[in-house]
C-alpha cells in the first residue's frame, strides 16, 4: 500500500506534478515521495499546516469552515488539497488531516484521519478509521492518500 513510486509513475507519465498538504503526517506524504529517485520531475513541494490557523493563512482554507466543522473534517482536507495545488502551483494536491493520538481532539477519537485529492478534473475525500499508536495511524494516512491519488489519477481520462 502507498507505492510512492506508482504514483509518480503515473503522474510522470501524464505530465502532472504533485504538492502535499500535510497536517497530523507531518511531512511524511512528501517525505515518501521524495525517497524515490526522480522525484523532482514531478514533486514540486510540501505544506505542514500542523496548527489550525495555518490551514487558513497557508492553505486558503475558509476560517469560516474551520471555525464550524473544525480541521477533521472532510471539506477542509480538500481545500487544504485545493489551496496547495494553488499556492505551489501544482497539477495535483494531496491532503491529510486528522488525530494521530494517543487520545481524542477536536471531539473525534484518535485514528480518525481524512485525506484529500485534487486534481484538475476531480476532487476526492475518504475518512479512515486506522488503529494503532500515533505512527501506525500516521502510516496508514500516508498509505491512503498515495492510494487514493493512484486510483484518482488512473481513473482519468487525462493523457
């Protein structure tokens, strides 16, 4: 799960580059995906909006969003997918947010995650319930939105 290198593949192969919003992962998306040699050609950066004013101020996510749904939630992981394919200027942006734990915050459990995609002709929410400590939670946010970025770009009809 989260072949960083099938995503890059695929988005080298249609002429796409790639930005991460990152919030409870930290940089890990980014960090993956960088692991692989040749990532330049397609990787053009990462945002670690950790703290939820920076989802507004970085990201461009709605304050008005924030202050009612609050960072978990499925709308705010694809504006920050939205607002950091517009601020770095890339064909596709990827989203995490959510709580890695050990406890709750925000009102929802820990393991509750939301990762987000966005590209030029579709955007996508999933919201995942992972088990496990912070770094198996974090792991598995990672594993679900390269997953989810594979099955958005391969479903395309883009060349």
């Amino acid at each position: 799960m989260g072949d960083a290198r099938s995503l890059l593949d695929e988005l080298r192969s249609r002429g796409l580059s790639v930005a991460t919003a990152e919030s409870l992962t930290g940089g890990l998306v980014c960090a993956r995906l960088v692991a692989v040699p040749g990532a330049s050609d397609v990787v053009r950066g990462s945002v670690v909006a950790y703290a939820t004013d920076l989802k507004a101020s970085v990201l461009g996510v709605d304050e008005a969003l924030l202050a009612a749904r609050g960072p978990v939630d499925a709308e705010v992981a694809l504006a920050m997918a939205r607002g950091v394919r517009a601020r770095l200027g890339a064909d596709v942006g990827l989203a995490t947010t959510g709580v890695a734990g050990p406890g709750p915050a925000d009102g929802h459990e820990a393991g509750t995650v939301l990762v987000a995609v966005s590209t030029p002709w579709s955007d996508e929410a999933l919201e995942l319930h992972a088990r496990g400590d912070r770094e198996a939670v974090r792991g598995a946010s990672v594993d679900a939105v390269i997953d989810l970025a594979i099955v958005q770009i391969t479903r395309s009809a883009q060349p």
